[in-house]
C-alpha cells in the first residue's frame, strides 16, 4: 500500500489527502473536470447561473484564497494523531441538506479536523456532536450522531451552509477571505430561499453573513441591523414571502465547555426552528425529549 493512500473508514477505499475531486469519496459533488475558482473573480464568475448540483461541485474544489488552501491541504497531509490512519478530505466544504430546505443553518467554518476530514459540514468534531445531537431531538436530523460522510445521516427539510468553506488557521478567517467567499453564499441562498422559512444562523459571525447575504440578493433586512445574541429574532423579508432568522449561541468548545451554551439552550432554537417551519400536510416533526443523565 502506498503511504499516501489511507481507508475511508467507512467504505475501506483508499484515498489520497487531500483526496483529489471525482476519485469516489462518499458524497463528492465534484468530477475531474470541474472548473477551479482561483481568484475572487473567478468565484464571483464560476457562482453565477448554475445550479445547486454544480454549485456544490464548484464550491468543493475552490482555490481562490492562498492561505487556506495552504491551511487547510497541511492539515491533511500532517493529520491529528487520532486520525493518522484515516485520509482527509482536505478541500472547500459544500452546503449540505435538502435542496429545498424550510430551515437553513449558517455555521462559521469548517473544522481542521471536523469537516476537513470528512468532507461533510460540521461532521466529525465536537460542535457537530452538539449540533446533530440537537438536530435530532427536535426532528431535523434522521440520527443523533454525523460521523462521516458515508454514514446514512440525513437532515430533514434542513440544509446547512458555511459562510467560510475552507478550514481557516484558529478558526478565524479574514476579512478578505469572507469576501471572497461570499458569492458561494450569495449564489446558494439565491437557489434555495424560495423554500426557506426559518434561518439558525449560529454565533455572531453566521447572523451577521445571514443578513449580509440576504440583502446582497436583494431582499429587505432590518434597518438598523439587528443585534446577535441567544435567541434574538429577526425578519427578513422577500420578494413573495418572508423568513425569520433566529440568532444561538455556536456549539463551540469554548461555549458548551463554560455552559454558555447548553442542551436545553440549543434545543430550543432549533425547536423553534423546527416548529415553525412545519409544511402543511406533512406529518409533524418528531418529539423527542432530552434523556435526563
């Protein structure tokens, strides 16, 4: 076995990290062939007039911002130590979900060792542990757990997105790569919002793109902007209908952790989400309660 090549730990194909688009890696949205965003004018371009099906694909194998390409490719090739034996994803992370979502969920960033192992937004580290864990109790995840990319998990009428589609040094981003980011974004909301009724966008970061996005593709925000915080509420409103964006706290270390943010907390938002956003002659969304410890 070649030393680059390590099993997908799900199906036992062997990858390269990063894994090269169109070579078999569950979920892949790219082919060969797809074309590379390497400048911001490039993203703005390549965004433009497709649809979802080729936008993820587009979106998965984006190269416009140096120093995440350069972040995100090492931390594939050097990998964590408790993933040593796994290959990594090690590209751009697309939206992920249903194609006509009544909830979308707008995340930061992928994690260097979340979805920039596995390829799947928030799959693989402990945000996501929450954030699945929550999705499912308030029935908008199929299973409490989002393991890998090939492990049957399914979002129902829910569709999530990051602002940032490339694991950033510490998390953080900058300035410039948001921006040259944003017309993925842009382009994602365009395709999806005429289904989307209830928006969770997760930390100030997620809230502040949210509204951002939605004005750049011409719907109404508040004026003055809103201000994030745990359960802020927002309207938003477009052409033909209008959605309510709903503000949580992000399921990071940092927050879960100090108990800034808990259970309950996250459960709530999403519930709100999950309620509200109930379509007509379709069965209602699962109760599920909270197992006491």
């Amino acid at each position: 076995m070649s030393p680059l090549l390590l099993p997908h730990p799900a199906t036992g194909e062997l990858f390269d990290s990063p894994v090269p688009p169109g070579t078999g890696w569950p979920d892949d949205p790219a082919a060969p062939d797809t074309p590379v965003a390497r400048t911001p004018a490039q993203v703005r371009r390549l965004a433009a007039g497709v649809g979802l099906e080729e936008l993820d694909a587009r979106v998965s194998v984006c190269a416009a911002c140096p120093r995440l390409v350069t972040w995100r490719e090492g931390v594939a090739r050097d990998k964590r130590a408790s993933f040593a034996t796994e290959p990594y994803w090690g590209r751009p992370i697309a939206g992920w979900g249903a194609r006509d979502p009544r909830v979308l969920i707008v995340g930061l960033a992928p994690a260097a060792n979340g979805g920039n192992r596995t390829g799947r937004i928030f799959t693989g580290d402990r945000s996501g542990d929450w954030l699945f864990a929550s999705l499912h109790r308030v029935g908008l995840a199929t299973r409490s757990t989002s393991t890998h990319a090939a492990d049957g998990q399914q979002l129902v009428d829910t569709r999530m997105v990051a602002t940032v589609r490339c694991a950033p040094p510490l998390n953080k981003p900058t300035t410039e790569e948001r921006d040259t980011c944003a017309p993925w974004l842009d382009a994602e909301l365009r395709l999806v919002a005429g289904s989307v009724r209830m928006v969770v966008a997760l930390g100030s970061f997620g809230w502040a793109a949210a509204l951002n996005a939605f004005g750049r593709v011409g719907w109404e925000v508040p004026r003055p902007r809103p201000r994030f915080g745990h359960g802020a509420e927002a309207v938003i409103r477009g052409p033909e209908h209008e959605v309510t964006l709903l503000g949580s706290y992000h399921p990071s270390q940092q927050n879960t952790f100090t108990g800034r943010l808990t259970e309950p907390m996250l459960d709530e938002v999403l519930g709100r989400a999950a309620a509200a956003a109930r379509i007509p002659g379709r069965p209602s969304y699962p109760n599920r309660q909270r197992k006491s410890p």
